[in-house]
C-alpha cells in the first residue's frame, strides 16, 4: 500500500523478499510432507491462495507503475480479496499445524511403548538370569558351581556401584562363553536405551538440553526458589540476522555458528544453570538461585561479552549479534509456560 500510496519503489522490496522466503518456506514443507497425502493436499490449498494473493499484489503493482493508475489499484485493495486469500492460508496453515502436533505426539508415544519393551526385556533378562542359576544349582553338577559364585561375585560389584568386567562374572569355559554372551547383550539393551534417552533429550546439533525438558526444569526451579526464598529467571536468545547468514553463506556456515553460540553461552553459565537450544536460532538459559535483578544483568553482561568476538568460517568472518529477553521468577510469573513466553516476548 506505502507503493500504490506514494509510487516509491523501496516500498516494494518486502513483496519481493516475501515472495522468495513464502515460495521457499513452500518447497521445504512439501519435501519434509511428501509421505503425508493429507498434509500435501492442504498445502497445495494453501498454494492456490498464495498464488491467488500475489497476482492480486502484481496486478496493483503494474496499476501504478505501467499506466499510473493509482486509483484502480487501491480499488482493487478495498475490496478486500487478499485479506481473504490470506485468511484463507491461515486457516489452512492452523488445521497443518494440528495435524503436525498430533502425529509429534503419536511418535512420543511410540517413544514411550519403545521404552517400555526395553524394561520388559530387561526385566524378562533378570528373570532368565535367575531361573538359570536356580537351574544350575538344582540339576548341574557340582563343577559348575565355580561359574555361579564368579557371577555372584560379579552382581555384587554391580550393586555395590563399580564398573563389571565380563572377565569378573564368567570362567574360562563353556559356561562363561554362555553367560559372557548374555551379559554382552544384556549391557548393549543398557548402551542403546541411554543412548535413546539422551537423543529424545538433547539437541543433536549442539549437544545442549532440547525443549522437551526444558519445562520441566523450569518447574523444579520454581519450587526451588520458592523452598529458598529465592530467584530464578529464562533468559530467551535469538540470534540476530541467522536467516541473512544461512541465505548468504549457507546452512553449514549457520550450523558452525549455532554450534560455537552454544559453547560460548555454556561456558559463560554458573554450573546450577542450564542452556536449552529450542530450534532454528532460539535458545534459553535457566538461571537459577538468584537474590536480585543485578545477578541477571551480570551474567547477561558476560554472555554478551563471550560472544563479543566473531568466528571465522572458510575464510569469512561472521558477526554474533544476541537478543535477549528476561522473565524474572517468581516476580513476572510462577508458571513455567509463561516464563518462557515472557522472555520471549
């Protein structure tokens, strides 16, 4: 409208980015939904009223500026159609995001049920481990019993919270091959259920806490503060300019500097407070164990001090520049939600 109203072409440059950074958000959405026929079929909807919506803008566009026709072009405006398409895109885009929501809480269930047949097994495990030992007591000979008591042996240094070594539970013979094979498979079950519980918990660019425990966390610093008398804050961190930087010198250049961000911003914490990466270029640091407002500037201060330098990528040097918001807790709010939509606000 600052274009048809005034005919300065600077006001033009947002119809332009808008149709490059839509059209790109587009493609990415439909190749990260193309095993979802439901999900392709809204976004081609919501295509349709994209399209729908920029040949409206072009033809007001060569209204003004091919046959200065200023007037017919903000008719074409009052009429309010692109409100529509718009409205339309929405509407479209909010049933997208439901349906995302819902099949993001179908896979933590099928995280969930994953992990429960990783207990089941377990447990079957210790089950079959004992019965073998009942069996072995009963109805083997008396030469196996040197085998069972290096295997108590070993339980006992489980319980008693040192490292077990096959060689401590097993004897050098037929019956330690058998009970090193099950202890192998039984410490790989361990192995691959930690490792899943990191995986569901950490950010796998950068290693920090992921948003799925970030409430949580915030939870239990509130009731920590509250129990002390107590202060606690988010601080919630953008970085400035990322899409420019993953636009310009690629999304590898944007990985190296969410990663160096997140080292920086790590290092420069007390050891009770934690970093969260949320996604894309947002992250929030829980602090925790305040006394006043103060302490909050000062570790605000040092952030912005550890990333003062830049870093230099293939021969570029990139620029960290932060915003930060700050929810104070429990003074804004003693709702974990709110903290975090405090701060970023």
């Amino acid at each position: 409208r600052g274009y048809l109203l005034t005919s300065a072409t600077s006001y033009l440059e947002p119809y332009y980015t808008g149709i490059r950074e839509a059209t790109n958000s587009f493609n990415t959405l439909l190749s990260l939904t193309e095993d979802n026929p439901i999900q392709q079929e809204r976004l081609i909807k919501i295509k349709k009223n994209m399209d729908l919506k920029l040949v409206e803008l072009l033809e007001t566009i060569n209204l003004t500026a091919n046959n200065n026709n200023n007037n017919k072009a903000l008719e074409i405006v009052y009429q309010n159609n692109g409100k529509k398409y718009m409205d339309n895109i929405r509407s479209d885009l909010d049933e997208f995001i439901k349906l995302e929501e819902t099949l993001l809480e179908k896979r933590k269930r099928d995280f969930r049920s994953y992990k429960n047949k990783i207990s089941a097994l377990i447990g079957a495990q210790i089950t079959f481990f004992i019965l073998l030992s009942v069996i072995v007591i009963l109805f083997l000979n008396k030469n196996l019993f040197e085998p069972l008591n290096i295997l108590l042996n070993g339980t006992k240094r489980m319980e008693a919270g040192k490292e077990v070594n096959v060689n401590h539970i097993v004897s050098n013979d037929e019956m330690g091959y058998l009970l090193s094979s099950f202890y192998k498979m039984h410490q790989k079950v361990q192995a691959n259920k930690k490792e899943l519980e990191y995986k569901a918990n950490h950010d796998e660019l950068t290693g920090l806490k992921n948003r799925t425990t970030v409430e949580n966390e915030i939870e239990k610093s509130i009731e920590s503060a509250n129990n002390s008398n107590s202060k606690s804050a988010t601080l919630f961190i953008d970085l400035n300019k990322f899409k420019n930087l993953n636009d310009t010198l690629g999304h590898d250049a944007g990985d190296a500097l969410l990663k160096e961000v997140s080292t920086r911003l790590d290092e420069s914490i007390r050891s009770e407070d934690i970093v969260f990466r949320l996604g894309g270029d947002e992250f929030l640091i829980l602090v925790n164990n305040l006394h006043g407002v103060k302490e909050v500037e000062k570790i605000i201060q040092n952030i912005f001090n550890v990333c003062k330098e830049g870093l230099m990528y293939k021969g570029n040097k990139i620029e960290i520049s932060l915003s930060i918001g700050v929810c104070m807790i429990p003074d804004d709010t003693q709702k974990n939600s709110e903290a975090i939509k405090f701060s970023d606000i």
